[in-house]
C-alpha cells in the first residue's frame, strides 16, 4: 500500500490525471482506467454483466 | 472520488467477483456529431418511385437490390429515412422472422495488439487508458458466459485482441469452447483475428460454429485506417471461414470518415462474402486512437444506414454491436424497427453498455420474440 500523503490525491479514473474532476473525462459507458488514489493504470475486465478494475497497488476497486 | 472504494484488498486477490454496476446514460455529444454529406434534392414522386422499385425487388422478387439501387436510396432526403426504416422493418420480417438473436461477448485477452487499427483502444501502438492484460483463465470465461445466459442469449463469442492466434491461444481457445457449450448450453463463437487454412480447419472441428472477423470498411476506405495488414487479408480470413463450415460472421463500422459511396461499396463487398452475421458498429471515438478526437454519427443518419444495411443485406442477422448507445441514445428502440434482428447484450469489449434488463425491456415492449437455441422464449 502507498503511503498517506499519495492516498489522499485523488486521480481521474478516466485520465489519470491528477484530479477527481478532470474535464472531458466524464464518459458514463467507460470503466474505471486509473486509480483514483496512486493513478497507475488498472487491470480492467469487462464481462458482459459487469467489470473488475484492479490496481496492482490497491487492489480491486468499486464504484456503486 | 467520495463514492469510490476497495474491497478485497489483498493485491493479486483473484477471488474477487466482478462488480455488477448500473450505466446512467447522459446525453455527452449533443449537438457534436459527424457532419453529413449534401445529398441532391429529390422530389417526392422520384422518391417513392425508389422505394417502390426497391420494395419489389426485395418483397416480390426476392432478389438482392444492386450498388447502383442502392446508391438511389442513400441519396434520399432526411424526410425519407422513416419511409427506408419501414421497408427494411418489413424486409427484415420477410426475410428474417420476427425473432431477435441475443449475444454476450467477453475479451478474454484485452490490450497489447500489434495491429494499427485506427479506431481500437486496444493496439500496442496507440498510448490509450486500456491496460494490456493477459488471457483470462477458464473460470473467469465460464463466469462470463454464465451471465450472458443470464441475460437471455443463445450466444457467446470469445473475443482475442491478435493479429492472429498463436498455437498457444489456439489450444487455449480449443479448450474453451467446447467447455462453455457444455456448462452453459451457448453457442460459442470466435474472434481471434487472421487465419491460415489449417487453422480455419481446425476451429470449425473444434466446435466453434460461428467465427468473427470484420471487413469494418469498404477495400477503398480501409487504408486510411489500418496500415499493418490489408483488406485482402482479411477478406481471405472470411472466405476461409465459409470454406470450412462455420458461419461467417463480417461486421462493419460506421463513422470513420468513409462516404456514402465507400458505406454501398462496402455492402456490395459485403454480398459477396455472404456471411450469416452482420454486427454493426458506430465509431465511438477511444482517447489516444488516431480516431480519438472524431464525433459520433448523428442518430438520425444512423437509423438511415441501418435500414440501408437491410435493404443490402436482406437475409443476413444484422446486430446491434458498439457505439449505438452513444450514437442513437433514445432512438435505439427505433434501430430494431429500421431492420436490426440481434443485439449484443450487456457490455462490450472494452467499454459499457446498458444493462441487459433495458434490452430486454425494449424488446418485449415491441413484442419481439428473443431467439433461443432451440425455439423462442
């Protein structure tokens, strides 16, 4: 796990980029690309029914 | 990032389940789509004269219409797309049956593609979001494949991000397929790029019994998008499939900068191959592509190639595929009376979808039967 100064930024899951709110990056029919907490890329699965985003830092990652 | 959490924390937990969401649609290019081409002015009795030669031909004669036909109808004003949809709706309905085929996909080895293909988030040679990850493993396939039968289908394709199948993937597949028809009933088919003959050969011995592989553009057009393997390629891939008894499944995508004339050149093309599958996709422009910075069709122009596509392909399943909720939005219900027989369900290779239960929401409410594998629901 990272330390708390980096899991206190937060990324743009769309970009990586460092903000939660990073414009243009709104696409409501993509998964979660980068962690919010560290901005690494995620390993991604889509299934027809849902997906799995896994950081390799943070491990799997939820949105609901 | 409030509503963001983790569980299973564990790295390399691989009993994670996958995480089920629900999609809200907003409306993110209104008003930013694919300008169109000027199309001449047509009075309204040259315009019914069009459709009604058309209507013969494909509800008295039973023939396919030509390019040129099919040129004349292109041309037809905005006002007539209502008039295209509802001769392909009944076109579809003589041809086809009332049913519609429902279809899961999965990408089961995501990322990492030598290929260049403009529009793919997933080539190696295009910085885009999508991580390169290896094949899944069998449970997370039969997993999948489970939820697509959850939702209703009767199909399953096992979807690879190759130029073509090494031996390795080609005894993975092989495993595969017959162990999801066995736990899940499916039927199973493939995409896993170009093809030599032996290969063909032993995937249609092998059980698979529909194989994917996209022309997506007309032989014109599809240099100015792909530059590492040629459209001839991929058309001997196709004809490989047929030789070998599968059914051939031969998409196209819409929206990358070809012209109307390219669209009727590819369906020509297209009857020539004369595959059993049509998926149709809309360009849904993937950051870092070539592509990326391109706008969507316009819902309306999208209805009018739909219908088009029947009107060419009267017998083929023509399958809602990638792009459509960002492209026809509320006007999906609408591709499935303008000549769409099928639809993938739930989520796509690489991007979301709408939920299953909203699919299937719109076709009981047009009272379209969904396809099973032996019968209808």
């Amino acid at each position: 796990m990272t330390g708390e100064s980096t899991a206190k930024v937060a990324f743009c899951t769309g970009c990586g980029s460092m903000s939660a709110s990073c414009p243009g990056c709104g696409r409501t029919l993509d998964p979660p690309r980068f962690c919010p907490t560290c901005g690494r890329r995620l390993t991604v699965a889509v299934t027809p029914g849902g997906y799995r985003a896994r950081c390799r830092e943070h491990g799997d990652l939820a949105l609901d | 990032m409030s509503r963001a959490n983790y569980r299973n924390g564990m790295p390399g937990d691989t009993t994670a389940t996958p995480i089920r969401t629900t999609v809200t649609l907003s409306a993110p290019n209104r008003g930013r789509t694919r300008p169109e081409p000027e199309r001449p002015a047509i009075e309204s009795g040259d315009a019914r004269r069009r459709l009604r030669a058309a209507e013969m031909a494909l509800l008295d004669e039973h023939r396919l219409l030509t390019g040129e036909e099919l040129a004349g109808l292109a041309e037809l004003p905005d006002q007539w797309v209502t008039s295209l949809a509802a001769l392909a709706h009944q076109v579809r309905l003589d041809w086809c049956g009332p049913e519609v085929e429902v279809e899961g996909i999965l990408s089961a080895k995501t990322g990492g593609c030598p290929e260049d293909c403009h529009f793919c988030s997933q080539s190696s040679r295009f910085d885009t979001p999508v991580k390169a990850t290896p094949f899944l493993d069998a449970d997370e396939v039969l997993q999948a494949a489970e939820e697509t039968r959850a939702a209703g289908a009767s199909e399953f394709c096992i979807v690879l991000a190759v130029r073509g199948p090494d031996e390795r993937t080609m005894q993975r597949i092989l495993e595969l397929v017959p162990m999801v028809q066995e736990k899940t009933g499916l039927n199973v088919a493939v995409s896993a790029g170009l093809l030599t003959d032996d290969q063909a050969r032993r995937f249609a011995a092998g059980g698979v019994h529909r194989y994917n592989h996209n022309l997506e553009t007309s032989r014109s057009f599809f240099p100015n998008v792909v530059t590492t393997h040629t459209w001839e390629e991929r058309q001997d891939t196709c004809r490989l499939v047929r030789d070998h008894g599968m059914e051939l499944c031969c998409g196209a995508l819409i929206g990358m900068g070809e012209s109307d004339e390219q669209r009727i050149e590819l369906l020509v093309q297209l009857q020539e191959l004369d595959p059993t599958e049509v998926p149709l996709n809309f360009l849904n422009p993937r950051p870092g592509t070539p592509l990326g910075d391109g706008q969507p069709v316009a819902a309306w122009e999208a209805i009018r190639w739909i219908a088009l596509f029947r009107l060419g392909l009267p017998g083929v399943i023509l399958r809602y595929a990638g792009g459509r909720e960002v492209t026809l939005r509320e006007l999906q219900s609408m591709g499935m009376t303008s000549g769409i027989n099928a639809l993938i369900v739930g989520n796509y290779l690489t991007t979301l979808g709408r939920s299953a239960d909203e699919d299937l929401q719109m076709l009981s409410d047009l009272r379209m039967p969904v396809g099973a594998i032996t019968g209808v629901l």
